[in-house]
C-alpha cells in the first residue's frame, strides 16, 4: 500500500503532466495511438494525398451528379468507403509481407477482412440510395412505371457489434469540405 508521502507526490506529479495544451500540441498527438486507419474520424490519414482524395470526390460527383443533399451524402459515404477500401488492400499486403512465409496472422486478416466486408456493404448500399435518389423526384414523388416494390422486412442475424440504430465508427466521420476551385 502507498504511503501519505506517496500519495502527495503522486497528486503533484499528476498536477505537471496533463498533456498538451495548446492548439498546435493537440495537433500533433492527436494520432498518436493510429494503428491501421480504418476507424479514425479523419479520412485522409497523414502520409496519404488529399489530392487524391479530392479526386476520387471528383469523379464520383462527375459520374452521378447529385441534385439533393442526401444524394450528396451518399456520395460522400461512397467516397470515404471506397478510400478506406483502397487503405485496406495496402493493409492487407503489409501484413503477408511483415509476416514469415506461411505464418500471416490470422486472427488480424480476419479482422481485417471483416471490416473490408462492412465496407463494401457501405459502398453498395450508398451506391443503391444514391439510384434511388434518381428515381425519387423531389419530395419523394415517383413515377408509377418506376415505383419501388415494398419489400417485407428481413430478419437477419446480424453478428454486427455495434448497438440498432447506433453509427459505426468507420460511418462516424468529419464531413467532406473542400475548398471551391
């Protein structure tokens, strides 16, 4: 058990090691505990180009030009998988090179391929609402011939982690605000 003394030193100690305080010191931890990416908050990582990802943006805005807000949030949410996926494959060929011949880890490929999985299922599901919003006029209307079939509610089991209705981390990011050109 500690003692008073101890104790006393242990409080003074904690007072003149609270971290950074300033702007530009937070800015520098603020990734200090980044491992692989694929929850982070922010979507381009140091080390990768934001150009690039401005580009992808691009593209993707020029291939489905959307007309409404929530058409341009899938679009983002397509742009952010599709980034995160590109990441992965560069994740996944780090972990067989580091690794000895035969022995990758498993158990982290698994992980990896779990989210890569979730992913790809974010992409398509953005890609379909994104179809969607160009059927959909405004307010919702549609056109007889193009209605969409109610479909019965499907009762998977879903062996996802995260809480109905709460956000996954990956989906949980800074929105996209580039500079107009």
């Amino acid at each position: 058990m500690a003692t008073f003394k101890q104790i006393a030193a242990n409080r003074r100690n904690a007072l003149k090691s609270t971290g950074p305080k300033t702007p530009e010191g937070k800015a520098i931890v603020r990734l200090n505990s980044l491992r692989h990416g694929l929850r982070a908050r922010t979507v381009v990582l140091p080390g990768e180009s934001r150009e690039e990802f401005n580009q992808l943006c691009d593209d993707l805005e020029a291939e489905w030009r959307p007309k409404s807000s929530s058409a341009q949030f899938y679009l983002e949410q397509m742009a952010i998988s599709q980034w995160k996926l590109i990441r992965m494959e560069g994740s996944e060929a780090n972990i067989f090179q580091e690794a000895p011949r035969g022995q990758a880890s498993l158990p982290l490929l698994d992980r990896l391929w779990q989210a890569q999985c979730r992913l790809e299922r974010s992409y398509a599901r953005a890609n379909v609402s994104c179809s969607a919003s160009k059927i959909i006029g405004p307010r919702g209307s549609t056109s007889p011939s193009r209605r969409r079939k109610k479909s019965r509610p499907r009762h998977s089991r879903s062996r996802s982690p995260f809480r109905p209705g709460a956000l996954p981390d990956f989906l949980c990011v800074e929105p996209i605000r580039r500079a107009a050109s």
